[in-house]
C-alpha cells in the first residue's frame, strides 16, 4: 500500500534581494471563521446604523422615509463592498475576523497589499460564491428571495492552486498566510569589532519592522555562504536607502551596515560599554564629521603653507624685488 503524503501548505518566496522566506498558507476551514466573524460584525454596524434611522424617523413623523431607504441601501452596498477593501489595505491585510484567526492577506512576492489588490480580491468574492442555493426548492415554507451562497467556485480553486487561491485572489495576485505570532532563528556570533564599532552610530530611536528584523537574522545566518561581492550586492539592496536616513558617507560597506544592523537589533546590550576597538577608536561613519575632518585639514594645510612661505622668503629665496631696486636705496 503506498504511503500518502500530507497536504503541503506551506509556499516559499524569494524577494527580488534573493532572500526567500517560508508562509504557511491559511487553507478554507481557517478562512471560513475568519469570514464569518466579518459578516456578524458588519451586521451589527448595519443594525446599529437600521436602529438609529428609525429612531430618527420616529422623531422626525416620518419625514424624509424615501431618502433614509435609499441611504440604507447605498450604505449597505459600501459596508458590504469595501469593508474588506478598507481594512486590508491600511491593516496590513488584516480584518478584524483574519486578525482574530491569526491570518492576513499578502501578494505573491511577500509584500504588504495596496489597495487595487485589496478592492480586486473583493470585488470578485461574489464569483467566489457561486453557485447560489434558494431553499425554496426543498421547502414551501421558506421565502423563495432567500439564497444561500455555496462558495463552491472559492472552495475548488483553492484546493486546486498551488498557493490556495481563491478567485478574487488570483486576479488580484494574493494569497492568505498564517501570520505567525513569533518565529526563532539561531543567534549568528559577531567576532568582527568593527561591527559593535558601525551600530553604536545607528541612531538611537531607529527601530526595525517585523519583516526587515526576519530578513535580517536570515541575511546574518546565510552571509557566510556568500562571496564578498555577492553580500554587498544583496545588502546594498537594504542599506542604500538607510545611508541618507542615517546621513552615513556613501562608502559605507553594505555588508558592514547590514550586519551592524544586526548586532543593534539582536545582540546589543545598551547598558554594555562599547568594546575596545583598537585602530578604529575615534573612526566615525558620519557624513558630517567628514566634512568637518576634511575643513580641518584644509584649514591646517593652508596654516603650513603659510608658514612655509615666510620661511622661503626669510631666507632669501625670493629676493627678486630687492635685486632690482635702483641703488639709491632698497626701495
């Protein structure tokens, strides 16, 4: 009897850096609660909005009842259509039913949705319902304006893709991961003292993202695998952008900063003094301290250019005016 091999959800993605991280997909029974709590808790904002118009209505006698019916029907269409739209794209792909079930939403590449991903994958939910059931079939009892999505479209295509993808997913270019509440990777040891050296520059209220922290103990474990060339090349990726925030002179090595970037986040302790760092003590990355070094020694140069001249003509070395004085005199 041959073995049966377990379901796969996992999907690896490597950013355009060549840095691949692993998401466990959200699969339909996990997407299903998530869903649910959506729809209750729009129901419930519906209700409150239903409870408060009639409210007035009662107040007003009546007046304006047309126009309460069509601003009922308008806000439910909005609440309806762009309640996911709003939420996954200013909470990180998150509603507050996916944030309850500990999923979120993200593009194919592991990046953060925008908000033409997130209206698209919902504007196609209603394709992803399809086929619609009316219990009135089974039951004259039941009022035949009553329809039941199955969601049998969303089901299939999200067995049936690689990445779990429902419809509205795949036009949008998303899939729905398990957003893991913590993750462990081995601590790299940093030997090389110029590293403690470049992260006591880093500025103090610079912190890192979730994602830029993962892509960094990632980067720090994998960095030994790598030529030179290869690790500034993948590092500059991250690092150009920081120079400017960090006004760092632009030689810089990337693999250097990456790594600094590192030890601050991971192993820098702020109560610890800094290491004794030998030849590189007084050696500071800023761009302003090396305009100012560069003043400074071209302040001093003209100072021993000046005293060098004086020093030329007390000797005789220029005595070009006096030799052609006329005699009356040394002119």
């Amino acid at each position: 009897m041959a073995a049966t091999s377990s379901l796969d959800t996992t999907i690896a993605v490597v950013t355009p850096e060549n840095i691949a991280f692993e998401y466990q997909l959200a699969g339909p029974f996990r997407r299903l609660p998530a869903y649910l709590i959506d729809i209750a808790i729009r129901w419930f904002f519906l209700g409150i909005l239903f409870f408060v118009a009639v409210m007035f209505l009662n107040f007003a006698g009546g007046f304006g009842g047309p126009f309460f019916v069509a601003g009922g029907f308008i806000t439910y269409f909005l609440v309806s259509w762009f309640y996911g739209t709003i939420l996954e794209t200013y909470f990180n792909g998150r509603t507050v039913g996916k944030w309850a079930c500990g999923i979120r939403v993200i593009d194919i590449e592991g990046r953060p949705i925008n908000g033409s991903r997130a209206l698209i994958r919902n504007l196609l939910r209603i394709a992803d319902f399809w086929p619609l059931a009316a219990p009135s079939q089974f039951s004259s009892e039941i009022p035949p304006m009553m329809i039941i999505p199955t969601g049998m479209v969303a089901l299939v295509t999200i067995i049936m893709t690689r990445r779990m993808q429902r419809l509205g997913d795949l036009a949008a270019g998303t899939m729905v991961i398990v957003d893991e509440r913590s993750w462990e990777l081995p601590v790299v040891k940093v030997d090389d003292p110029r590293v403690a050296a470049l992260a006591s520059y880093l500025p103090g209220d610079y912190r890192v993202s979730r994602s830029m922290a993962r892509t960094l103990a990632i980067y720090a474990e994998r960095r030994h695998f790598l030529t030179p060339a290869r690790r500034r090349e993948i590092a500059s990726q991250l690092t150009d952008p920081l120079l400017d925030r960090f006004e760092f002179r632009r030689d810089i090595d990337s693999d250097l900063l990456m790594y600094a970037l590192y030890y601050k986040t991971f192993l820098a302790d702020p109560r610890a003094e800094l290491p004794d760092l030998g030849p590189l003590a007084g050696y500071s990355p800023l761009l302003r301290d090396v305009n100012r070094m560069a003043d400074a020694n071209r302040r001093g140069s003209d100072i021993v250019g000046e005293k060098t001249g004086d020093a030329e003509f007390a000797d005789g070395d220029i005595p070009t005016a006096i030799e052609v004085a006329p005699d009356g005199g040394a002119g």
